[in-house]
C-alpha cells in the first residue's frame, strides 16, 4: 500500500507546476516527493473514528479511542446477542469503521452483524501485522490494530457482496463434492486390485457406465466374469474376453464390504451434485438478466487436452452465466465453462474494484515478484497462494501447449524460453487480463490463430534484428527466395 501524502504535502504539490510535474520522469518524481515528506515525519490520522477487534473462538475484544469511553477496551462474547451488543457500543462511541483480521470462519459472523450496522468493516490479512512487535495479549492486539487503521497503514481485503457469495458458497459446496466422489472412486479402485479384479487396466475409469454397471453387479451377488463383461458399453475399447479375463479373482468378504462402503458414498456424492445443480440453476433464474438482449455466441470447438465432462452441472450453465453477466468467458481459448462458473463465483462481474488489469493480476498474485533496489532487480522471489481464481487459470493456462490457437502459439513460445512454472504463471496472467478487459469493458474475444501469431513474432525478430545490425554498421538483406 503506498503512503498518502499528508495534507501539507498535497498543497505543495499542488504549488508546483503541472508541467514542470509532468516533465519529470518517475525517479524525479519519487526523489521529490521522499524530499517534500522528509520534512514532516508525522503520521496522518486517515481514520479518526476507528476501532479495532481481535476476533477470537469464544470471545472478541474491541478496542476504541480512550477519549470515547471510560473503558476503551472490552470484551464480547460470540453469540448473536452479545455481537450486537457490540455494534451498539461501537456506535455509541461514535465508530465509523473497523478493523478486523481474517482469523479462521470466526471473523464471518463479526463481519456481518457490523456491516449490517452500518459500520465500515476492513476485513486485514494476518500477514500485514504479525511480524511487528510488541503485541502479547488480545487486549493489545486490538488496541494495536486501531492504532494502525487510524492512520491507514492496513489494506482492506477483497469481500465480493452477498449475491456473489451465495453463487461461490454452492459452487464450492459443488467441487468439494467432487472430490469426495474422486476419493471413493480411488478407494474403490484399491478394493478391486486387493481382490485382483484388474478393471483399471481394461477400463479408463471405474465411475462410466460399464465400470458402474459391472461395479453394481458384483455387489448384486453376481460373480460370473463372463456375465459381468456383457455389461460391457459398445464404446469401450477393451472387448468382452479382455473384460471377463481381468474380472477373474478372489472375493474376499471384508474387501466386497468395503467397496460396498465406497460405492454407497459414491453415489450419495452423486446425489448431493444433482442437488446442487438445481440449488444454481434456481439461483441463476432469479438472477438480473444483463445480456441486454444479445444472442449467446456460438461455441467454439477448443483445441485443447482431452477431459471428462461427467462432473459438469446437467443443464445449460453456460447460457445461464451469459445472460448474467453479459459475457461468455468460454470465448477464450482454454477457458471451459467450469473455469468460467470458478472466476465469476469468487470475484464476481464487477471488475471497477480493481483500477488496471495490472491490479487485477497482482490480486491475483501472478505478477512478478521482483525486488528492486536502486532501480535494479536484485533478486526474484516466489508469490504463493491459494487464489480458487489463481489456480483455475494456471489449470486452463496448461492446457494450452497443444492448441492450435494464438494463445497456444503464445504459450509454446514463453514454454520454449522459461521454466515450465514460470511460463504457466506467465500465460495465467495474460487470461487474467483477458478476463479483466471482457468484464470490465465488454471487448469481445476473437481468435486470429497460431500461424497470425508466429508470422507476427517473427516480423518482430527481423525487425530487431535489422536494428541490431544497424547499429554495428551493417545492413541486412533478404536472400532470394529459392
């Protein structure tokens, strides 16, 4: 967060002249401004009605400034009552915002009742105060935070509004489900090779139709292998001799009980995703339509690794998601509607919260970490994060080294000259971009393809080329076509 400039500062500055500021290059421009707040090194009070709370599992305390009560800092207890309580106390001393950290699920409730008081809530990062010393009690803990927000040294973190959290809130309920019925899946899997049924080696996986339906028999009573593989799908690769050899082996009783287990939640992951799919679906009905009447695009055929669709919500969420934003995200390539459905859910479609795209990507933390001194780079570091955004570009962004695309071309590029993490971080920023300027100015995505780019690419290398031999002295000449 860069520091504001205190009041006085702000009229010099605005004593100089506009362009003799406009003249100075960006160095200029730092070195004045270090010499004009050399002067006054005293922190500005940004928030002289501030608070600040140390959130807790069964107790919270706030803190407030000493002139507003008797007893600045007290303590509240968790229940609805008693945060109430709080919001009360917090306006009777005349508080117009908060600050909080984001400890646990704990700050959520906190959060909620104070906003819905009308309090300013900064929602902070842990990591922006923990290594300064001298806190060792809650009661100072939030003295120390209300001390910090007055003179706006803490960052407030992103909280998208309640319509977008409703939408994450079922989206993430949906893949957490997803993982679920992965791990039966897996486990399913090791109770059939303890039992030396080698199904995985003859089928591409145990939850299609085949595996299911062969799975389903066998917890039947069912042991014949030769009847087992007429389940056999016309799709499947494997024949049905290859299927009955690969189901011969030993039943165990406890094993055949415990694939009984995992098949039962299995299915009951299964059912709790058909759930939620009309849980979103109802929520996509009674949202806003913002496509303004404009026909859904057509789908484009993506060139892209190969993917199970079989965890995809069974009615049309791709339209839905158009029509309620106004843009279909799945227009870039690599980007398929479950990417789509993962970015809007967890930043919503209002991208005015963040100024550039540039802020976008460093939310996102898919910038650079480089450290500057002197106005070198001395070294780069890495910026770890466990962003749902982040990591859903850099799955999309991987996916692109077999695409036919510009996008794809772009990505082999940067594959060919940078490590492999570096060139998926790099490419997940350029989606990220993508994704900002479509939200923010609805610009429409069009593929100008993999041969527009390298022609591209290389004009530019003859081109510098060229300048390069120039510079020594020498010109360049085309050979003769042969």
């Amino acid at each position: 967060m860069k520091p504001r400039p205190a009041e006085k500062d702000k009229e010099v500055i605005a004593d100089l002249s506009c362009g003799h500021w406009n003249q100075m290059n960006r160095q200029q421009r730092r070195h004045m401004m270090r010499k004009i707040q050399s002067d006054d090194l005293s922190l500005e009070v940004v928030h002289p009605d501030a608070a600040g709370v140390d959130i807790g599992n069964e107790s919270h305390y706030v803190a407030v400034p000493p002139t507003r009560d008797s007893q600045p800092v007290r303590r509240f207890g968790c229940t609805t009552a008693e945060l109430k309580a709080m919001a009360d106390w917090l306006k009777q001393c005349g508080i117009q915002t908060v600050a909080m950290q984001s400890t646990g699920v704990y700050w959520i409730a906190v959060y909620d009742i104070l906003e819905a008081a009308g309090l300013d809530v900064y929602l902070v990062n842990a990591r922006d105060t923990k290594n300064l010393p001298g806190r060792k009690s809650d009661v100072q803990e939030s003295q120390w935070l209300m001390k910090l927000h007055t003179y706006g040294l803490l960052r407030n973190s992103f909280r998208p509004s309640q319509e977008i959290r409703t939408m994450r809130t079922y989206w993430r309920q949906r893949n957490d489900l997803v993982k679920s019925a992965s791990r039966h899946i897996h486990r399913i899997q090791k109770a059939l090779t303890q039992m030396n049924l080698q199904l995985a080696n003859v089928l591409s996986d145990v939850s299609g139709l085949t595996g299911q339906a062969i799975i389903n028999a066998i917890l039947a009573g069912e042991r014949n292998p030769y009847k087992l593989a007429a389940f056999r799908d016309p799709r499947v690769q494997a024949s049905e001799e290859q299927i009955a050899r690969s189901l011969e082996g030993n039943w165990q009783e406890d094993l055949l009980f415990v694939l009984k287990q995992e098949q039962d939640g299995y299915e009951f992951c299964q059912k709790q995703m058909a759930e939620c799919d009309r849980q979103l679906e109802q929520y996509f009905q009674r949202r806003e339509d913002r496509s303004q009447g404009a026909s859904l695009p057509e789908e484009k055929r993506k060139t892209r690794l190969k993917k199970k669709n079989g965890n995809k919500p069974q009615f049309g969420l791709r339209a839905d998601l158009f029509r309620m934003t106004g843009t279909d995200l799945t227009q870039i390539d690599s980007i398929d509607v479950m990417t789509a459905t993962t970015i809007l859910s967890e930043v919503g479609w209002d991208m005015s919260k963040w100024e550039t795209e540039d802020h976008f990507v460093s939310w996102l933390r898919l910038c650079p970490d480089n450290r500057i001194s002197g106005n070198k780079i001395i070294g780069k570091g890495r910026l770890p994060t466990n962003n749902r955004v982040s990591i859903a570009l850099r799955m999309a962004a991987s996916t692109l080294r077999v695409s036919n695309t510009y996008l794809g071309a772009q990505f082999r590029r940067f594959r060919a000259k940078l490590d492999a993490r570096v060139a998926v971080k790099a490419m997940a920023a350029k989606l990220a971009r993508l994704v900002y300027r479509m939200m923010r100015y609805g610009m429409k995505y069009v593929d100008q393809g993999a041969k527009f780019y390298e022609t591209q690419h290389r004009n530019l290398q003859v081109k510098h080329l060229k300048w390069r031999a120039a510079k020594l002295g020498y010109q360049l000449v085309q050979a003769p076509s042969t």
